[in-house]
C-alpha cells in the first residue's frame, strides 16, 4: 500500500515521502504526517530475531513507500555503520526497576544521530527522485543536539549547505563547542540573542516568506528542514522504539504482546511523537511517558487541555528541553481532531496570535489514551543523578534524569509494574558540569574539559570520541546575531545580497 503525506494545515494535496522529504515543511506551514498509519507485517518474534538495520528496514519500508529496497538498504547501511561506537547501535541498561534505551553511542553522542546519519542519505535519493535540480539549503534551529548531528550529518555533502542557529548561552559549552568547530564549506553556524523558541520562530519565518524563497530558487537553492519537523527525521527514530520492544522480547524480558511503557524526556515532541506512531503501527505500547523540565508546558496541557506559552522562559541544566513551543505537538493535535487541517489550523493561529488554544474534551480523550504527563524541578532531576550513581554506578544526563525522575514519580502514583524504557538521550559527557555538580554537591566553575576528565575518574565510563575530538578543536564559526536578523546571515551565507 502506498503512504502518501498531507500537511497538518491543508489537507488537499497528497504528496509522497520522497516529496516531503524534500520540502522539510509544506508551503503552508504545516508539517506533513502520513494519509494513514501502515501495520507492522512482521511477526513481534520475528522482529525479535533482527539486528538494528534489519528492523530499521522493516519500519522505514512501511513509511517510505516510493523508494525501492535497493534504495532502503542504501541509505541503512550508509548510516548505521562505524560511526556507532557499538556494534547493537543502541544498547539497553537495566538499572533501578526499568531499561535505559542508550540512544547516545552515535558520533555527536546524542540521539540526534539516530536519524540525522540517515537523514542526508535519505535527501539524496529523494532529491533524484523528484529530479530536483536545485541545491538544497537545510535550515535548522536546535536547542543543542539537532545541530551538530545535521552538521555532521551533511557536511561535505554534494549539492548541500546547511546553516544552523542556536541560542547563544542556552546551550552547554560542549554543546556549543561541537557546534562551532564543525569543519566544512557548505556549513555555517550563527548563534542568536534569544531563546530557542526565537529560533525556531525565525526558521519558519523564513520558510513562510514567499518573496525570499523566489529569491533563493532563483539564485539555484530550494529550502529544505533538519529539524524533526522532517518526516525524513521523525520516521528513523520510530526504528528504536520497535527495536526497544524486540530486544526485550528477545531476551526473554516480555512475552509476545506484552505492552510497555516508554518515558521520554521531551522539549520539541518529535522524539516520543516516535513512540506514537511506533504504537499506531502495531507495536505494543502502554503508555508513553511525556516527561518535561520546568518549562512545563507539556505538561500543563495534559493536565488541563490548554497549550499556553504564555510564561517566562526558564534556562535550565537540561537546555535541549528549554521549549514552550512544541513543534511536533501540531502532528498530534491534527490527529486529535479527526485529522482536519481546517481545525487544527484554527489552533496554530490561536498559538500564534493569543499564545494559547484549548482542545476540545473529545481530542484530549484521544490523546489521554496513549500519553501521560510528569515534570521534574531542578532540584529533582540534581537528586536523581546523584541517587542512580550512588546506588547503582550508572552515569544519566540531565535530560535522561528528568525522564527518570519522572518515572519515580509515576510508578508511585500508579503502581504501573509493566516493564519500562526510559529514553536515554544523551552522554553525561556533554553535560559534564551539571553532571559532576549533581554526583558531588558542589558547583564547579573549573574548565569543561577539566570536569570531563574528573567524571572520567569517578564514573570510570570512557570519555567519547567526540568530546576528545573538540579538546582543541579550533573555533571557525563565530557569529552571532539578532533574532530578526536571521535571514540576513541565510543571505550573507548563500551570497544573495
């Protein structure tokens, strides 16, 4: 069966994968979501008894229905290769009552890399396909992780430039240092004087502005997203939630059909958006565990059914989650409401204009059916860092810790014994300072490669790759601009003024 796309915004045009792979964003705002849900066509125990490519194929093949197995396997293998740091690609801990998913064994060492090795290989052949012969100008906006994975991802990549924004001060010095070492022509990194919401905002600003895209197409250029605002993004990362239920069946964790919970640690929504549709094709999930930091926004809305951004913006140790405005969470409201773009467009406008919208009692139903909302405070996600270790030698980040004190919380207050996943999301080694703070009570103001190799020394977990590969790396992208001068750098960068 063929699964085309349509944009949460605007229902009458059907597109193909490759098609929207291309366009990242639809031209009326919206984000394009499949027509329908395929199932899975694979037995749970079959799945069980295939490495990660294998499953890998098995998810994307269901989705991406306009490219041929050769082309699949093309793009699979170019990706999940030696960039990995092992060979599962993502192993699974079990520590204190549930399974840590390590999503952060990937090359920028967060789980970013799940989809953003592919994603580049993926542009490729959908590029072809529409017989695209414009240069193709990714344009992202992240928090932290998504911009060094793309960057890595696409530089050096024939008929590519990417350029990057991110908040300058609300990331970590890791984070940031990844970022700004990045080696590449076809590559720019422009810090912003603003939150990553202003960010994210001016991205889209600039996909929406009809006057500037006819600029760029004529210039030889053509727009195209990064972010998990891509269905090229958000469909390689449904592969791990399938792989997460595999692997506990095949080793004898669960039975055939169990369901399981995930917990998700959540800023955007494209990561646990995953699970949803990892859940709508057939595998069995519970409940997926919506945990925010006190940017609870989230949160909040599955509370009270209200998404209201209206609140101060808090930078916390957590930066990849320091979100109000929750871009996939447009792809689960459409569902909500019966897939009509007319309403859900209705609300997008609401968000835009007021800063809030309510969803109706039927819509929060069906989002009640499948999510559950928790949020961590600093001092809780501090505290369970330090808890873990000290009782177990396990080594969580801070995004992971407010996923796992959110799952305290929640076993708590529901009993819930299913067997649970809790997303790891990334190395304790990009946020090695909060980290250290955490395990021993004081705050460190020493070099951030010092306290890398301070938590090397107590955690006894090999420092990655990637952070040695930054020690002294030298800075080649410096800019930093205003939040309305973003299109401005596009324009310096491409040459267009």
């Amino acid at each position: 069966m063929e699964i085309l796309y349509k944009s949460t915004r605007d229902d009458s045009n059907r597109v193909s994968a490759s098609y929207a792979i291309t366009k990242g964003i639809a031209d009326d705002g919206g984000l394009y979501v499949p027509e329908s849900f395929p199932s899975l066509d694979i037995s749970l125990e079959d799945l069980s008894k295939l490495d990660y490519k294998g499953v890998a194929y098995e998810i994307m093949k269901l989705f991406f229905t306009d490219f041929t197995k050769e082309e699949l396997q093309y793009c699979i293998d170019k990706a999940y290769d030696e960039k990995f740091d092992t060979e599962e690609i993502v192993p699974m801990s079990f520590v204190d009552k549930a399974y840590y998913l390590e999503l952060f064994h990937g090359s920028t060492i967060a789980f970013k890399d799940m989809a953003l090795s592919i994603l580049p290989y993926l542009m490729k052949v959908s590029a072809k396909k529409n017989d695209i012969k414009e240069d193709i100008v990714i344009l992202t906006a992240t928090s932290g992780d998504t911009g060094k994975a793309a960057l890595a991802g696409f530089a050096g990549v024939e008929g590519v430039k990417i350029i990057v924004f991110y908040p300058k001060g609300g990331v970590s010095a890791i984070q940031e240092k990844q970022m700004v070492t990045q080696v590449g022509d076809n590559v720019k990194v422009v810090g912003i004087n603003g939150n990553f919401d202003d960010a994210q905002t001016g991205v889209k600003n600039i996909f929406a502005d009809k006057e500037f895209n006819e600029k760029l197409n004529k210039a030889g250029y053509r727009f195209s997203s990064a972010n998990s605002i891509n269905i090229g993004r958000l469909i390689p990362q449904v592969v791990y939630y399938a792989y997460a239920y595999a692997n506990l069946l095949k080793n004898g964790k669960i039975e055939e059909g169990d369901l399981i919970n995930f917990v998700v640690p959540t800023g955007n929504f494209g990561n646990i958006l995953a699970g949803y549709f990892a859940k709508r094709i057939g595998i069995p999930v519970n409940k997926l565990i919506c945990a925010s930091n006190e940017n609870k926004v989230l949160f909040d809305f599955f509370n009270s059914g209200i998404y209201d951004r209206n609140r101060d913006f808090i930078l916390t140790t957590s930066p990849s989650m320091d979100i109000l405005i929750s871009s996939n969470f447009e792809r689960l409201v459409y569902l909500s409401c019966g897939s009509d773009a007319k309403k859900n467009l209705a609300f997008m406008n609401d968000l835009k204009e007021k800063g809030e919208y309510k969803v109706t009692d039927e819509m929060k139903r069906f989002i009640d059916e499948s999510f559950v909302g928790g949020f961590a405070s600093e001092v809780m996600v501090g505290n369970r860092i330090k808890d873990v270790f000290d009782r177990t030698g396990y080594v969580i980040d801070t995004h992971t810790a407010v996923a796992s004190a959110v799952y305290e919380d929640y076993l708590k207050e529901t009993k819930d014994d299913s067997a649970t996943v809790i997303v790891s999301t990334a190395s304790p080694y990009k946020f090695s300072r909060a980290v250290l703070s955490a395990i021993d009570g004081i705050k460190h103001d020493e070099d951030d490669f010092v306290l890398v190799d301070r938590l090397n020394e107590i955690s006894g977990i090999e420092i990655p790759k990637a952070v040695n590969d930054i020690r002294n790396a030298a800075i080649l992208h410096d800019t930093v601009c205003e939040k309305d001068a973003m299109i401005n750098e596009v324009e310096s960068f491409l040459k267009l003024n």
